[in-house]
C-alpha cells in the first residue's frame, strides 16, 4: 500500500495589518460586532504589487526549505486560489516559473474557493499513490482583498491574504489515510462573485456577495457530515482525533463543528483571529503555523476540513 506524506510546510502572510479598528475608519462597524460574531481581529492585506503568484512563491520556498529538497526535485505543482494572477496561464504555471523548476512537470490550478486546498491535496494525493509523481508542491493563495467591496461592511471585515504551501511525497507508512470531497452546485447564489469578462469589460459585479446567515448553517451542516464520513472511513471516532485544522471562515463555525465532534479547543489549530478568511490559503496556512510552534507529534491524527463557495466542501484525514 502506497500513500502520500506531508514532508514540508511554508507559509506567507503579506506585510500589512488590517485591524477592526482600522475597519471602523472605513465603514459602519465596530471591533466588538466583527470580534463577536467572527472573532476576527486583524487582517493581512497584500500590496497592489504582489499577485497570488508573488504570496505563493514565497510561502512554496519555506515548504522546500522545511522538506530540504531542491525545487528541481519537485515534479507536480498544483495551486487553488480564486484570485489568480490573470485568466491565463495558470498561477501554478506562473509559480513554476518563479520558483525556477525546469523540468517541464505539470503544473495547473484548482478552484474551489475556500475549499481549494482540500480538493488540491486530494489531487496531488492520487497522483503520488498512484507512483506517477515523487514531490508534489500544493499551494493555497489568495489575494481576496482585490475581489471584496471594502464599502460593504457585511463582506469586507470577513476576508484576508496569505498562502500556505506542503510538499507531499509518496511514502509506505501514512500519511494521508483518506480523502472526501463534495460539491452542491445549487447553492451557488449564497457565496459567489459574479463577474466575468466579456468584450473587455466585466459584466456582473465582480465582489464577493454573501448571504452570511445561509453560509453558516450550510457550513456547520456538511463540516460535521464530512467528519463523520472522514471518521467512518477509517473506523474512528472523535476521540481518535489529535486536532482538527479547519478552514478559518468564522470562530462560531470552528467552535461549532469541534462542540459536534466532542474536540476540546485546545486540539483545534486557530488562526482566523490573525488572518480572517483568507479562502484557500486558509488551512495550509494553519497548518505551517501549528507545525512550525511543534505542535503536531509524528503519528498523529489530523483532520483539515473545509467548505466554500460552489457550495464545496471536504475533508483530509492524515498521520502527521
Ligand atoms: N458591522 C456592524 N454591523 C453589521 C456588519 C458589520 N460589519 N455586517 C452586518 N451588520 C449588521 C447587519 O446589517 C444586521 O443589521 P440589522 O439587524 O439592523 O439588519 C446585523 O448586523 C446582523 O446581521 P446578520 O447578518 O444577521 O449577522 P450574523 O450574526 O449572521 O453575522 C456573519 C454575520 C457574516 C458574521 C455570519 O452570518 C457568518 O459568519 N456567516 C458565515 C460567513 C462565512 O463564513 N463565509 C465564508 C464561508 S467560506
């Protein structure tokens, strides 16, 4: 039996803090609603100059660096964003580009939205079990502050910037134990932005619009389904879970789906408070920052989950 194995992390938050207060100074809203309701309290907010591409390259060096292999070594890029760098190419065929791999491997993005990384991992997991790659970089990057109407005080305190990147590689002992991935495509007026281009112009509002309240039963319905289908899999059950890496939408949905799972906090890796959603970037981001203060032991169990636009949503459970 052949599996694939997480052998490096990295991670890129842009340089510029968002705080609440901040937000306060733009539209109608306070620290205490956005705290409360989100906890949320500050942002990462890229510069006009750095493209998904520029937060990618970045967050993918640490992952090579943490795996200590070359960039040559890898032979599969996969990247989910929803804010790529242009229509085309790719911003995993501009990475590979950046990162200066010339050995012509594939290189391709995958859109999910905030559930992104989840699918893109599962991806690059058949791959490296089937034998067909050695080293997998699986990146999740997002500018979504292009796409947010910062006068829209519903959407524009929810998201933020970062990537997250893993390098994955096949290995005999696990691993990544399962993947699970779904998508209702009927939801899609909840969480879209809508725009497209046509005759060089956008037609449709190209800012992320949201029916917040529809979300987040949404979310805290198919998170838990999803975990239960994720534990059943592999014949667990919550208490066989080391921690939960979640997708960092809303403290209320992470607490909820860990209240469901029986998970204390303290096994549930939290970073929404510093990053806000950052869409696809969110969970690898999560899990470099856990990794890098040592939290995770070899042999744990880990499980990411997460769900986002489409409406998508997924799960990787994974021996750490
Ligand atoms: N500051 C202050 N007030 C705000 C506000 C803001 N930033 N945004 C909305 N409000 C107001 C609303 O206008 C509404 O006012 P009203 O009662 O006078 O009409 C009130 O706050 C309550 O709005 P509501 O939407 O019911 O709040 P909520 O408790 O549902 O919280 C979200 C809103 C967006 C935080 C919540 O629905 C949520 O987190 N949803 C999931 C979103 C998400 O995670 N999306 C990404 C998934 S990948």
């Amino acid at each position: 039996m052949m599996y694939s194995r997480i052998v490096g992390t990295g991670s890129y938050l842009p340089e510029r803090i968002l705080s609440n207060h901040d937000l306060e100074g733009m539209v109608d809203t306070s620290h205490e609603w956005i705290f409360t309701r989100t906890g949320i309290i500050e942002r990462h907010i890229a510069d006009e100059s750095e493209l998904a591409s520029d937060l990618a390259l970045q967050a993918s060096r640490r992952a090579i660096e943490s795996a200590g292999i070359g960039a040559d070594e890898i032979d599969l890029v996969i990247v989910a964003t929803t804010t790529p760098d242009m229509l085309f190419p790719s911003t995993a065929a501009l990475l590979q580009s950046k990162l200066g791999i010339k050995n012509n491997c594939p290189a391709f993005d995958v859109q999910a939205v905030c559930t992104g990384f989840i699918y893109a991992l599962s991806t690059a997991d058949c791959y490296l079990r089937s034998g067909k790659y050695r080293h997998a970089l699986v990146v999740g990057t997002e500018v979504l502050s292009r796409i947010i109407d910062w006068t829209d005080r519903s959407t524009c305190v929810l998201f933020g910037d970062g990537a997250g990147a893993v390098i994955l590689k096949p290995s005999v002992s696990p691993g990544i134990l399962s993947c699970h991935l779904h998508a209702d495509g009927s939801y899609n007026p909840i969480l879209a932005a809508p725009g497209r281009v046509c005759n060089g112009q956008i037609q449709g509002s190209p800012f992320v619009s949201m029916n917040g309240n529809a979300v987040f039963k949404v979310a805290v319905n198919v998170l838990e389904q999803v975990a239960e289908e994720a534990m059943l899999a592999n014949k667990m059950s919550p208490s066989d879970i080391d921690w939960l890496v979640p997708h960092q939408a809303n403290i209320r949905i992470i607490e909820a789906t860990a209240k469901k799972l029986s998970l204390n906090m303290d096994r549930v890796v939290v970073t929404v408070d510093r990053h806000g959603n950052t869409s696809a970037a969110s969970i690898p981001l999560a899990l470099d920052q856990a990794a890098r203060e040592g939290r995770f032991r070899e042999g744990e169990t880990l499980l990411l989950e997460g769900v986002g636009g489409g409406i998508t949503w997924g799960a990787v459970l994974l021996k750490w």
